[in-house]
C-alpha cells in the first residue's frame, strides 16, 4: 500500500474517496473469518467516527490522513494477527490526541474495553510526533510505552503497527526528521518487536531504519540480493532436492523453501565481521514446515532433522533446541547449520504449521483475546511482563538509565538456569549468579554474598551457563554496594541496585538536610524549591539531594552560603569572580588570524553559507563526503557525527531535539585526520610498497604507521590526512590491489565518547 500512498497528492477529491473506501474495504477482507455477529456495525462505526474527525487534515506526503489509521489497522490484523477490537482500537487511535472527540464518547459508543486501549494508545502517541522535545520527556514517553505493555499488551502491539506504517512512509519528512525517526525506531521498537516474537516486523523496521540512516549502504545491499537472487535460488532448488524426495516418501506434508537474509542482519555481518557482500554466504536460510498434529510435533521435528543430517553434515556446535525448550517469547523451531553443496554452510530452520505462526505473529499467536475480553492466557511471556511491571514500579528510576538498562534484556541470547528445586529460569547470556539472584526477588539479591552452582561454591560475580543449578547465599549483614552495577548485566538488577544505593544516599543526606534547614533559619529564610535551586547551582550539583548528601559526608563546606545574599525570603548567590589566565589573552592580530583559519572550516546549515564552529567527533572521524549530522552537546559545543557513528543511533533517538542538519561546503584546501587498517601477508618489502602508494603516487600525508606481525600475517594501522571522502576511497581502492594485501577497513575511531 505505501506505494500506492506517495502517488495520492495527485489525485481528485472523487479519486481519493474511492481509495479510501477501497482500502476500508481490503481491511474487511483481511478481518473476515473473525467477524461475528455485530461486529461489522462496531467496524463501520469506527471507521465513520475517524473518518469524520480527520476530514480536514493531511499527511506531509498529502494524501488524506484516514488512509493512515486504515494502514494501521490492517497491520494489526494481517501483520501482528490480531482480531476486531485491536481493527477498531487501530482505527480510533489518533482522535482523542488529533481531534476534539474524547475518551468519554469512545466509551459511550464502544465500551469500557475499547475506551482503556484508546487511553494507552494516546498517553504514548507523543513519540510518535515529529515535535522536538527534551531528552527527558522523549526517554519518560519510551517509558510510558513499557507501562502500556505490561497492562494490555493490545496497546504496544497498535503502537508498533503505528510506528511501522510512519517507517514505511517516511520518504515525505525533512532529512532530519528521518534520522531521528529511523534511529528511534532501531533504538526502541525493533527490539521491542523481537522481544514479542514480532521476527518478521522487526527485520523490516531495521531494513527501513537503515534505508534511512544509511542510504548508500541500504541500496548496495539491495543491488546485491538482486543480482544475486538467481544464483541463491539454483542453489536452494539443488540443496533441497533431496531432502524433498524424502520426505515424500516418508509421507510427511510440508513446505520447503529458502528465505533471504535481511538487509540489517547482512549489514551487521559486513561490518562486524569486516567482509564485503560477496564473503557472506548465509545470505538465506531454509525453512522446512511440516503440517503435523501438535502431538506428534516434537518426534516429527526430530525426524525431519535426523532426514537433513542424513545428506548433509552438521556443525555440533550450531544447532539449537528451542522445542524441548522455546525462547522467552514462545518461539518455537529445531536450527541447524549444515554443510552443503560447494562447500557452503546453510542454516535449515525446521517448524511445524503451529510454530511457524508464532514465529510471524509472535504474542499475537499466543494471546487470542476473546473479544471484547482482557483475560490472557499463561505464557511464558507473562512472566517477562511481570518482571517488567516491579522494574517500572519504582519511582525513583532515573528514565535514561532505565531505558538504557531494559534494553540489555531485549536483544540478548538465552540461557536456561534452574533453581535447587529443578524450577527452569530463563536469563541472558552472560548473567551472573547475582544477576540470577535480582532475578528471584528483590531483597534476595540485595542480601546475596555468594552462590553454590552445580553445589560448587562461587562468587556473586560468577558468569552462569545453559543447565546451570543455582543456590543463592545471602546474608542479613549485606548491602549492595556501587562496584555491584559492573558484576550484573540484566535491567532488573541494575535498577534494583541503583534504587538500593539511592536509599542508602537519602539516609545519609537526612543529616546533612537537617544541618542546610538550621542553617538556612539561622539566615533568615525558609529552605523553599527556589533557594534549595540558588544553592545546587551555586554548589553545581545535580539535584538536593546531592547536596543535603556533600554536606552530610563533609564535601560540601557549608560555611560558603555567608557569601550569600538575603531579598526577603529569597537567597541570591554570590557571583564568582572569573580568573584570567595568561593563555586565555590573545591579541587581537592572533584573533583576527584564529577568526579567518574558521572560515575555512567545512559545515554548513540548512542553506545558510555561513560558516559554524564544530569539532569533529573522535568516536567515528568524519571526514568531507561521509553522510553526517550535527549534534549540540551540553558542555562542549556542536560536534560533528557520521550517521554510521557507533554513538549515532542512541544519540538520534533520546536526543533528537539536539540534532542539526549539516551537510559539506566544497573545499579541498583542508585535511582530515583518519585511520587506515591493513591485513595481509608479511612479506619482504610489502611496508616499502603501502608507503609508496600512499607518499609518492598519491601525495598522502601520513602522521604514524604501527605494524604488527605474526605467523606470516601482518597487521597495521595508518593514521593518514586526507581532503575527504573520495580521497580515502582512492586510496584504500589502490593499497587493497598491492601484492599480498588481503583486506584494507577505513578506522572507526579509538575511543567512544559520550556527548549526552
């Protein structure tokens, strides 16, 4: 439908109403085996309602906006699997944010059910807007979609609808409004679709996030699959031939076919794994899915595997069992990676009919809601949606780090630990025995001082593994200390102990708030918001809570408030006398001089030609010709970002209100300072010929060369100044075709900062 939609600006008010009713209408369709007796009046209803509040507004691309709630709610029924009530809160999900229709009236027309929805959808739908907002606002509304989703899960299932639809339509926005909303998306709702078992929704909001985010990459990739998608189909035609006769002949009935690999997840193994396109074989994987009675899934999983491993040899260490055991998210499949023909390892995915639904609709599939009806049924999930809600359920939480730290459990691999009593806990790979304790309760981990794994004695520190059986030790003498948040790696523990030590903090600066009052009396004035305020800036604190806390533990001398000024009931703080130092004295000359050398610099905003002060951000190097954005940091001015930078995706999505549009002015006077990293062959004279190429024919400046061999293989860094983009490229280009040369990667940076 989204192609249909960049077209629609064209067309006359008659051709828009027929496409609108055309889309409603292909809606019906996708909901006709569940519509029961009254619910294509709710249905038409709705859309009514909608349709009538939204008659005078538009979309940025121009086409009429009901088009978009419409989208949404065939999403939410064709995509994620939900029913009518989910249709029709998808429908209504923007009036009573967009227009003047109320929570109250939605009620009245549909039920208390629908009204609950609706009020979930709306209290989040500002992260959704495109209006810049504060980092801490953006991080409480990422926090307000969580609390959504651990009451009705129908909430952030629509949410996500929402979110993919905006994705799938974003060519419209400023350039931007793009990087903000693509990084947002990867930041926070790809993970969250992975995390509800969403696999195909979340594959195609990190393909679109990246078309965004990093065009150039996107279409290299896409240009790849295509011209490579004949020769992927002769091989899974000639890989599956046999499997298939067999299976025939064993009577089995199934489906067998050969999925590409997303552009994201190529994208991740170019990069992580330092290849090009063409070095990464498992571009697809094939799936067997067999119709078979749930009974009989399990045996018939196993024989189909057992028919695979018959042709093709297995890798021991690739396969994974997630039918004796399913993931946190009810997914369910038998994986291997075998060896097939020409030397290729390919993953086989073997599912039954049953599985294979939960592996595309994911929480949907597990939750059928009776209409109308909040119930669900038990699920592994629901667990997940506990732990969430006692995580949100402490007030405390600072947003940033919460988001921060829930986002380890959303994307990480499982393990499965079992407590003394054999009961089966899934984790994250990599949690430790404190990590496991937090797990179990609260106040178990706040009182742990060590573990018995496998009835072997360990420390709290100790990393667990798949099968491990855990007994934690506590003590009623332990507390949890600041070096804690570096032992654990789960959301929950580091929030608990985070909260932990903030009591702990509160406790002590109880003295020291008792000492500030006395003191503030003794002056003449009360400890009002205001004067607590005058008093954390003078001292620069965070908050006065830090500063009840210096005073408590003797880091803040109280003595200092006499320089204090008393108005009445308000304090007024001293103004600190600003000491020159002789290096900040330049002479006018040396000014004017420093002035011209800026105007040589190379950023440029918006269409404005004039000239900005910027550094270039060491996390990434950007240099002229790299797709980059300007980011306003609190302390250290604006700083120049690559939108590939390590830092950018976190930056854009909690910081989007910070972001400037940058782009290159033309000038081949200056160079820029980046890395070069060389694999090869240690061969006699191979440093002789990299110098060559780099001084002589190309007239690089170099700045230092560090090689390191071993065993015959070289490998070396090149700091290098160039003019930009295309001059690097010109010169990894000829250093990769010199003799013995096996891979030349452009250097990310050392070391990655926080501008935030």
């Amino acid at each position: 439908m989204e192609h249909t939609i960049a077209q629609i600006y064209h067309k006359s008010e008659d051709e828009e109403k027929k496409l609108i009713l055309r889309e409603y209408r292909a809606l019906l369709r996708v909901l006709k085996d569940r519509i029961k007796k009254g619910d294509r009046s709710r249905i038409r209803r709705a859309f009514e309602i909608s349709a009538d509040a939204h008659k005078d507004m538009r979309r940025k691309s121009g086409e009429p906006y009901i088009l978009h709630p419409i989208a949404v709610a065939r999403i939410v029924v064709q995509e994620v699997g939900m029913g009518v009530t989910s249709a029709i809160c998808a429908l209504l999900h923007d009036v009573v944010e967009d227009t003047e229709i109320t929570l109250e009236d939605i009620e009245a027309e549909f039920g208390s059910n629908y009204a609950k929805i609706i009020d979930g959808l709306t209290k989040i739908s500002n992260v959704v807007d495109y209006n810049s907002e504060t980092t801490t606002q953006q991080a409480e509304n990422f926090r307000k979609i969580l609390l959504t989703l651990a009451e009705d899960p129908r909430v952030i299932l629509i949410k996500i609808a929402d979110r993919l639809h905006n994705m799938r339509t974003l060519e419209s926005m400023k350039r931007e409004k793009q990087l903000k909303i693509a990084s947002e998306t990867s930041y926070i709702y790809a993970p969250l679709a992975h995390r509800l078992g969403l696999y195909e929704i979340k594959s195609e909001l990190e393909d679109l996030s990246l078309k965004y985010t990093q065009p150039d990459v996107y279409e290299e990739i896409m240009q790849g699959l295509k011209e490579t998608k004949k020769d992927r189909n002769k091989y899974i035609n000639e890989f599956s031939k046999p499997i298939k006769q067999e299976l025939k002949e064993q009577g089995y009935s199934f489906e067998i076919y050969g999925r590409p690999k997303s552009v994201h997840s190529i994208w991740n193994k170019i990069r992580t794994k330092n290849v090009a396109f063409e070095e990464v074989y498992d571009l697809f994987a094939i799936r067997i899915i067999l119709d078979t009675p749930v009974e009989k899934e399990k045996e018939d999983c196993w024989k189909v595997y057992s028919i695979v491993t018959n042709f093709y040899n297995p890798s021991p260490d690739r396969l994974r069992d997630w039918i004796s055991v399913p993931k946190g998210n009810g997914y369910e499949a038998l994986h291997t990676t075998v060896m097939g023909p020409a030397g290729r390892w390919v993953e086989v995915q073997i599912r039954t009919k049953r599985m294979n639904e939960i592996a595309e609709k994911g929480v949907a599939a597990h939750w059928r809601y009776k209409e109308g009806a909040a119930d669900l049924q038990e699920t592994k999930l629901d667990s997940w949606l506990e732990h969430l809600r006692e995580v949100l359920s402490n007030p405390d939480t600072d947003t940033l780090d919460f988001l921060q730290d829930f986002k380890l459990d959303l994307f990480t691999e499982e393990i499965y630990i079992y407590t003394p009593k054999g009961d089966m806990r899934v984790m994250p790979k990599g949690a430790t025995a404190l990590d496991f304790a937090f797990d179990i309760h609260s106040e178990l981990g706040a009182r742990c001082i060590g573990a018995k794994v496998n009835y072997r004695l360990v420390p709290i520190s100790h990393e667990l593994k798949t099968g491990d059986q855990v007994e934690i030790i506590t003590s009623s003498k332990q507390k949890p200390s600041e070096d804690w948040l570096s032992l654990v790696i789960t959301g929950k523990a580091k929030s608990r102990i985070k909260y932990y030590l903030k009591e702990e903090k509160r406790k002590i600066s109880e003295d020291g708030k008792e000492i500030l009052y006395r003191k503030l009396k003794h002056m003449g004035v009360s400890p009002s918001q205001y004067n607590l305020n005058e008093i954390t800036t003078y001292f620069k604190k965070q908050s006065p809570l830090d500063v009840f806390y210096g005073i408590a533990v003797g880091s803040i001398d109280i003595k200092e408030l006499r320089g204090f000024t008393v108005h009445g009931d308000k304090l007024e703080q001293p103004v600190k006398e600003a000491k020159l130092d002789s290096r900040d004295l330049i002479s006018e000359k040396e000014e004017r001089k420093q002035q011209h050398a800026k105007d040589t610099e190379l950023i440029i905003f918006g269409e404005s030609s004039d000239k900005i002060l910027y550094k270039l951000a060491q996390c990434c190097q950007p240099i002229p010709g790299d797709d980059v954005f300007g980011f306003i940091t609190s302390g250290d001015g604006l700083k120049i970002h690559r939108t590939d930078c390590p830092n950018a995706q976190q930056l854009l999505a909690n910081h989007g209100h910070r972001v400037v549009k940058t782009k290159w002015a033309k000038n081949k006077e200056i160079s820029f300072l980046t890395g070069v990293r060389i694999i090869g062959l240690d061969d006699v004279g191979v440093i002789q010929m990299i110098t060559n190429v780099i001084s002589k024919e190309l007239n690089v400046n170099m700045r230092s060369i560090s090689i390191d061999s071993h065993d015959g293989v070289f490998d070396g860094t090149i700091m290098v100044y160039v003019n930009d983009r295309a001059h690097l490229d010109q010169l990894c280009a000829k250093l990769s075709v010199l003799k013995g040369i096996n891979k030349v990667i452009r250097l990310q940076g050392d070391n990655v900062e926080k501008d935030d």
